[in-house]
C-alpha cells in the first residue's frame, strides 16, 4: 500500500511540466506553498539523497512538507538501443526498491504512436520485448506501472507507420504484458485527440488508471490539428470537459495523482513561483468546479 496513501485522487504538482526547474526539496516547497498535496519526483535524485543522508532524510523532506508522493519518472531508457535498454534495468530494482520505502507504488511512460522503421506488428513485439522485464521488477517491489497514449494526428502523420494511439490500444498493451501491475497514464489531452470519450473512461476501474494528466485544448483549432506541446491549463479555454473528466474517474474510484501538464509559452515565461500559482489557481478552480475537495 502507498505510504500515506490518499482515499481518493489529490491534487499533484510535477514543476518540469510547467516549465519550472526545481529540486526536490524545492518542488516540496512550492507544493506545501501552493497547497498540493502530492508532487512528481525523480526517483535518481532521490536515490542521491538517500545515498548521501539515508532514507529516512528522503521521507522526512516529504513529511516536513505534509506533501506526499505522486509518482516518479521512469528511469529505463527503453528506446534507446539494447546496451542502454538493460543498463537502466540493472539499475531499476534499487530504485524500485527505495521508492517502495518512500512509499510511491507509480511511475509511468509515455508511448510513441508513430515510428519509421517497425510497422504495428514489429512494433508491438518491440515494447513487449522492452517492457515487459521492466513491468516485471516493477512488480517484485509492489510498484505498478502506468503507459500513456499520445493522440494527437498531427504527430501520427509525421513519421511512415502507426502505433498504439488510443485508450483501449494501451489496454492492449498492458494486458499482452501480462504482469498484472500494468495500467494507464491517462492523459485529457489524449483522450480527447484520439477521439476517446468519457465513456471510455466510465468502462475502467481504479486499478486500470495508475497516473492522470490535466490540460486543456487551444481554441478554434480542429481536434485532428491539434499540435501536441501545444495547450493550456486545466479549465483555462473550455475545450475540453474537465469537470466531466474530474467527475468520472471519481465515479471511478481512481485514488491517484492529478497532474497538470499545459505544456504553456505563456506559464514558461513566468517567474516559477508565479507559474506554480497559476496552476494551483487553475487546479482549484476546476476542482471545486468538480465538486470535489481539495
């Protein structure tokens, strides 16, 4: 069980997502600051810390924060060719290892939806072949293991073959990993430009939703135009039914981390306390929108 874990989904702050640079002391900072109540983390710079003042420093920055754990990034780069691929596996069961004793059980990826040399096929045999040892020392340490979709059309034409876009392709994937601990990173933004629907995400449970993302869409542009890193903070245009969103993975059960990631010029050009507070705004206000405690 998550150390501390909440009994329903909380309010989550990963600073890089905004454009904000900060350590983890730093980032635990702006969260109890800007009243957050989990943060993303790297999870090697977390190993430092453990191995230079102990695990017990690691968990106490948290806790002098009264901020928890959301999740932390994968740090096997499975993408890569097959020496850097087992190089970032070797190294994985410490750091699973120490993040089950910081208590966060999730860390996710993302997945391509296009490429220029495997067709579907091969392609698919390729994140098997890749993600499946991973999934499986993820598992040995309790941690569960979240893939996100990408959506958008603008970046599945830009290269010669298709992959995995949608909801129910990523339930695919993670059911043909077959470890039991693989789930989703679901993405409002994704749902949204692969033309998924709430829906969709009525059909999950809990256990099939490992980390979420919030966002919005620019105006005025075509679903099918839509440009990936490109788009707003939650609530910020309307185009997308955050309070619908919010509502069903309630109904849901989901009891994770929300996370916004605008990918915004405009929040990239603030000073980082202030982009932290735009966000926390933003999450507040469709929150309570939601009808949801913050």
């Amino acid at each position: 069980m998550d150390r501390k874990r909440s009994l329903r989904m909380f309010p989550n702050l990963n600073t890089g997502a905004i454009g904000v640079r900060a350590s983890l002391a730093e980032t635990l900072e702006y969260a109890r600051q800007h009243g957050f109540k989990g943060v993303d983390f790297s999870i090697t710079e977390a190993a430092e810390l453990a191995q230079a003042h102990g695990v017990a420093y690691v968990r106490d920055l948290f806790d002098a924060a009264g901020v928890q754990p959301g999740s932390w990034g994968l740090p096997v780069d499975y993408r890569q060719d097959a020496a850097t691929w087992r190089a970032g596996l070797e190294q994985l069961p410490a750091l699973a290892n120490l993040a089950q004793e910081l208590g966060c059980l999730r860390t996710a990826t993302w997945i391509l939806p296009c490429d220029d040399e495997r067709d579907f096929q091969a392609n698919f045999h390729f994140h098997l072949e890749r993600l499946r040892p991973i999934a499986q020392i993820l598992s040995e340490y309790g941690c569960r293991f979240g893939l996100e979709f990408i959506g958008p059309k603008t970046l599945r034409r830009s290269r010669k073959y298709g992959f995995i876009h949608t909801l129910e392709g990523m339930r695919a994937l993670a059911a043909a990993i077959g470890t039991g601990n693989v789930g989703l990173l679901l993405d409002i933004w994704h749902l949204y430009t692969s033309h998924g629907t709430l829906d969709d995400v009525r059909e999950l449970t809990n256990d099939d939703v490992v980390v979420v993302h919030v966002n919005d869409a620019p105006a005025g542009i075509p679903v099918d135009e839509q440009v990936d890193n490109v788009r707003a903070l939650p609530g910020e245009t309307g185009v997308l039914d955050i309070v619908g969103f919010l509502q069903t993975l309630q109904a849901i059960g989901y009891d994770g981390p929300v996370t916004a990631e605008p990918f915004s010029q405009r929040l990239r050009e603030m000073p980082p306390d202030q982009a932290v507070q735009e966000t926390a705004t933003a999450m507040q206000q469709v929150w309570q929108a939601a009808g949801l405690s913050w």
